[in-house]
C-alpha cells in the first residue's frame, strides 16, 4: 500500500523541489557555483568540443537568435549550487571565453573587463570545507610546478577560477589555462590540410631548437602526419611538458586551433581590424546573447534523482559515472574517505581501462559489456541480456554499490571489483583467441560475436576459473549446424535460451561442482536438426547459397576437428574451387554444382608459412595441374586430395565433386555431433539421447 491517506491528500502535501529560469551565462557564473565530487571528470573529446563550439559560432553568424546553452541543473545548499548536469558545456564555455581574452589586446581587454569577474573568483565569501582543502591543494601544486619569481607572492585566491571543480585534476588543469601557465596546442605545432586532399593531415612543429655549437635557435622542422607522434617529439625534443591527466587541457587547445583558424581566415580575406571586430562581436554574443536554463533543486535526492534522468545531452553517462555518482551520495562514507574514493576510482578507471593509445574501451560497447558483466560476478547475480532493462537487471549497480559500501574497507572492495575486471578482460581475449571462437567471430574483433553467448560463458569462466575449451567447441559444433543447415542464427538473446542459461549461471554459484555443459548441451540439442539423413539434405540444399566466408569457416571447423590442432593457429586458409568458377560458366556447368562443398576446399593464403603463393596461384589450372600443391598443403582435407581415388577427377568431374560431396557432408554432421562424444562407442539406443528429449534439467534435479 502507498499510503493510508486518500490520494486527494496526498497531492496536497506534495511539494516542487526546483525553480526555473533562464540565466545569462555571465549571470550564471556570478553564482558560487560547484562541480561536487559525485560528478564525473570532464570528459568531453574533441568531436564533443568541435560540435559546441559550431553551434554557438553558427548561431552567432546568422544574426537571427541568441543561443542556448541547454539545461542545467544544480542543488542549492546556503549560497552555494552544486551542479548536476551541465558541468561539459559550462567548463566548455569558460575555456572559450579564456581562448577569446587571450587573443585580445591589452587595449580590448580593459574593454572586456567583464570577463576577468567570469572567469576569476571574485569577492570574499566564506569558503565551504572543500573549496579550503581544494585551494589548499591547488595552491601547493600550482607553486611546486611553475615556480615562485622573486617579486611574486605565489598562487592567491583571486586565481580561482570562478568555478569550484572538487576533482583535483580538473580544479588544477582549469586554473592553470585560465592563469595561462599551460601553453594550448596551437601554440606548439600547426595542423596543415592538403588541398588535394581534405583528409590528409600534416602536423608541424612550431618550437624552436638550439644550433649546435651555437647559442642561437632556429625553426625545428619537423613533420609528422600523426599527433600522437607530435606530442611525443615535443616532449622528448624540446623538453615541453604537456600534462594530459585532464581532459581540459585537450579541449582548450581544440578551442584556440578553432579560432586560430577563424582568425586566419577573416584576416586573409577581410584584413586584421575586421578580426578585431569579429572578435568583440563574439565576445559580446557569449556574455550578452547566451543562455541556459536553470533548474534550481532545493532538495538532494530530487537534485539526485535529475542527474539520472539527464543522460541525453554530451557524453552519455556510463555505468561507472553513476556508481561514482552513488558512492559519493551515500550517507555512510566519511568526506575524507570520499576523496580518496573518488581518486582512486578515477585512477583506476583511467590506468586499467583505457586503452593504450588513451581512448576508453569503457566508451564503447564492448568495454561497457565487460564492465557489467564484472558488476554482475561482482553482484554474483547473473542477469540474462534481455532482462537488463527490466526492473531486477536495472537494480544491478544499487546492488553493486551496496556491495562495495559494505563493511568498513570500501578500498579493499573496489580493489577487489577491478581485480574482477581484470580477470573478466584476461579470460574474453582467450576466449576470442580459441580457434573455434575465430570460426564463429566472422569479423575478428570483440563485440562481433553474441554477446548473451558471452555475457554467460564469461561468468562460467570466472567461477570456474579457467576458460573451458570443451565448452566452446560444444557450442561451435552447435552454431555450424544452426547456421548453415538450417541458415539462421537464434541468438542466446532470446529468452528460450537466455532464461535457462540464467539459471545454469545461478546454479554454477550454489554449486561450482555442478556439470553445466549437460545442461547447455540440452539446451542446445533442442533447437538444431539432429536426424542425420535431414542434416544430409539440409546441408545439400543451403551450402551452396552461403557467403563465401561462411563456406570457408564450415570447411575450417571440420579442418580443426580432423587435423586435432584446436591449441595452434591455424593457417590463414582460404577458399579454393578444386574445378573453378571461371571453367564452369565456360562449360555450362551448374551453379549449385561448382559451389557444393564437394568442390570446395582450404588452400593457404599469400602468408602461408610452406612457401606457397596461395590459391590466386592456381587460378583456373587443372585438378592434375593444381594436385602437386594441394599434396604440399598444410590442410588435411586438401592433402586427402592427392588420393588415388580421385585420379580422372578432370574427365568426369561432376561425378567426382558429387563423390566427395556426399564424404565432406557425412564428415561434418560426425564432427558437429556436440551431444555425443565420436570417440566413443555408444550404444545403438544412445541413452544420452533419451535424457536430452527430456524437458528436465539437471538444476532442477
């Protein structure tokens, strides 16, 4: 029951946690404004930056409209107003006008004096316990790295930026852009376009380098056409320090190349004082024709219960931004735990789950997919894929967090979670370099394959620790029936299978002796064609119509499976047409005939490690022609090929492509046999059989 008053009495007593209004953004920034610890880093890359600064510099040229700025949302407490949502867009907009002031002269600055209240913290007011701690902090890092000159206090208060961020890093790398003391990339090399071609990039060193044996300094000219290279020699070559531990410092230099360039181009076609024009226009536009609209919350968990709700505008948040964010709200957690919380989160965010050219496997799908499955060993609650969204797979990172909140070493847990994620990363790149696995991931990368198949076999992994081979080849037998004999594929998304192998996962966390494989034996068993003599005509009636990299894994599964090299690499086979396409359209010969898998085979490709030039080689030769390189073949199923049984394969080929045919399919449906084990006899009733007909399961035992 909700409530025991009538529901006329319960409206009455409801209450509005917020105002609205629209703010200019000078306005907005005359308010104590924070980014509490809750929030994320900023985060916003260079496409994010790129997209707002279009908007607003689109906006300012048709002359038509003032720009909005969107929503943001904040948590009054006394004077001061945490933010919510909207801290990307108004860090941005803070870099933007720094970039702007700083191409001004010292004549348009006086004029601009207004952006020197923006940008800096003005006033004496009382400082909450963070800001003191923050400032305190900043203070000691900003004096240790740039230095104190002798007609210099050091770092005071009136070098705050006008905006509190309690994240070290971000508080630190805002007040050194603001304060000028990091210098933006536009500064330390040029990004050149080739006008032939728009996508062809070249970026050139601005810095300057000793002559040796001279105290002179000359241009460096050095080029490169990737960044990352560029970064690197500045800060080997000419001992410039460029901090990366703030995705600030990256989005400002996109701000400064971005008018850099917009300065070049008026100045080229209109001359420097229609610059200096644009550039109080723009200006202007920012302080007086910008807005945002505020949402003013005055109660915390509706504050709270916003920022879950705004995850539609910027960088999407990630599972991991909102387990921060609910870390960081609990009432349990002392404030100086919650700093060392928050940085050890951050780090290990950044130093384990960053890839190493420093983009976030987090960001993409793969990287989100492991990190829920890590929650969910975490939980040791396995939620189906297609239950994710339903309300006990939604309550999975309450539960999580609740877990890492229990007892008094929440450090210790969230080591232990990330050990979690290791583990899960370590198993899902065996598993993806298991030779079946290759078969059945067409496109080679992380993500292409199901991925409820994997959401389980990750979690079975994991409790068994260790990756089960047998398990993956049972279901790459499975999966070459489902999807050439019968041509479809019904993913482990579908709740038939989802559901059961919930349930096997559950059971596997009771029980860790419990044998599995049975029971996702019989699941499988259920949903492919087991009749042999169906298989035969299936089989007969769909492999010609399958793509030609479908062909060649049917023939690569048998490959492994005959050859027993499951634990090596395989060659890099391709598909060879013993009697080739080009002589069968000559001849009149049929379609279905040419593509049967009795006239297909694997050939080496051009990297083969026998010498071979690969398959492209033998072309439209001969089988007599073609018969001395398939003997000298690495593939079993092309080496059986030299067999005296298929001498005058070249006078009567299409009897011979229907012998070897009728071979190759009887061979496959033995192999894919996942249910039984071919190396053993069993009896003619096959008892096994029996017990997959049934509709028990072993956990149900």
């Amino acid at each position: 029951m909700i409530c025991d008053k009538p529901l006329q009495t319960v409206t009455k007593t409801r209450q509005k946690f917020y105002e609205t209004s629209s703010k200019l953004f000078g306005e907005l920034l005359q308010r104590k404004l924070v980014i509490p610890m809750s929030q994320r880093a900023f985060e916003w890359e260079e496409t994010h930056v790129l997209e707002y600064l279009d908007d607003i510099w689109s906006t300012f040229l048709n002359g038509k409209c003032d720009f909005s700025g969107g929503t943001t949302i904040t948590y009054k407490e006394c004077d001061t107003h945490e933010i919510y949502d909207g801290q990307q867009r108004i860090i941005s907009t803070l870099l933007i006008l720094s970039a702007l002031y700083g191409f001004c002269s010292e004549k348009l600055k006086k004029k601009f004096a207004k952006i020197h209240t923006i940008l800096y913290k003005q006033g004496c007011d009382e400082p909450t316990k963070e800001q003191k701690r923050s400032f305190s902090s900043i203070k000691k890092q900003f004096d240790n790295t740039y230095g104190i000159d002798e007609d210099e206090d050091g770092f005071d208060e009136d070098m705050l930026p006008n905006i509190s961020c309690i994240n070290p890093s971000d508080a630190f790398a805002l007040t050194s852009v603001i304060n000028h003391k990091v210098k933006p990339h536009n500064e330390l090399y040029a990004k050149e376009t080739s006008n032939d071609d728009q996508d062809k990039v070249t970026f050139r060193c601005k810095c300057k380098c000793n002559v040796k044996n001279s105290g002179e300094e000359e241009q460096c000219t050095y080029s490169t056409s990737r960044r990352a290279d560029m970064m690197k020699h500045i800060s080997n070559s000419h001992k410039i320090d460029i901090p990366r531990d703030s995705q600030i410092y990256e989005a400002y230099s996109v701000v400064c190349y971005f008018f850099e360039e917009k300065r070049n181009e008026i100045i080229n076609r209109y001359g420097e004082k229609c610059w200096i024009t644009a550039l109080r226009d723009i200006i202007n536009f920012i302080l007086n024709s910008s807005w945002f609209d505020v949402k003013v919350c005055s109660d915390y968990d509706f504050a709270c219960q916003e920022f879950d709700r705004a995850n539609n505008r910027g960088t999407p948040l990630f599972a991991f931004d909102i387990i921060l964010n609910k870390i960081m709200q609990s009432d349990g957690v002392e404030y100086d735990q919650r700093l060392i919380v928050h940085e050890q989160w951050g780090q290990k965010i950044k130093r384990q789950l960053y890839g190493k050219n420093g983009t976030s496997v987090l960001e993409k799908k793969y990287g989100q997919k492991l990190f829920d499955i890590a929650i969910q060993l975490h939980n040791k609650k396995c939620i189906a894929t297609s239950r994710s969204n339903e309300p006990e797979g939604c309550d999975r990172i309450s539960m999580f967090v609740n877990g890492l909140l229990k007892g008094s070493n929440i450090l210790g847990n969230i080591n232990n979670f990330f050990s979690i994620y290791e583990k899960v990363n370590d198993f899902m790149n065996e598993i993806m370099n298991h030779n079946f696995i290759k078969i059945i991931n067409y496109s080679g990368k992380k993500g292409s394959l199901d991925w409820a198949f994997i959401h389980f076999i990750l979690q079975i992994s994991y409790i068994k620790d260790k990756v089960d081979n047998n398990l993956l080849d049972l279901v790459s037998g499975w999966y070459i029936r489902r999807r050439v004999v019968d041509m479809k594929f019904i993913p482990f998304n579908n709740y038939g299978y989802g559901n059961v192998m919930e349930k096997i996962v559950a059971h596997l966390y009771k029980n860790p002796e419990y044998d599995y494989k049975k029971d996702i034996m019989k699941l499988l068993y259920k949903n492919i064609t087991t009749n042999k003599g169906d298989f035969i005509t299936k089989f007969n009636q769909t492999f010609h119509k399958l793509s030609s990299k479908d062909k060649t894994n049917v023939l690569k599964y048998l490959e492994l499976k005959i050859s027993r090299c499951n634990d090596t690499e395989p060659c890099k086979y391709t598909l060879e047409h013993i009697y080739s396409q080009n002589k069968a359209k000559t001849d009149c010969i049929s379609e279905n005939i040419v593509n049967s898998v009795g006239n297909c085979t694997l050939f080496e490709g051009e990297n083969s490690y026998n010498g071979e030039e690969g398959n492209f080689s033998l072309k439209d030769k001969s089988f007599a022609e073609k018969r001395a390189a398939y003997s000298t073949s690495q593939s079993v199923i092309t080496q059986k090929l030299d067999d005296d049984k298929w001498n005058g394969f070249d006078d009567d080929n299409i009897t011979f492509i229907d012998k070897r045919n009728k071979i190759l399919i009887k061979m496959i449906e033995k192999q894919s046999r996942f249910w039984i084990d071919i190396n053993k006899k069993h009896n003619k009733n096959e008892k096994i059989l029996g017990w997959l007909n049934s509709d028990k399961y072993l956990y149900e035992a």
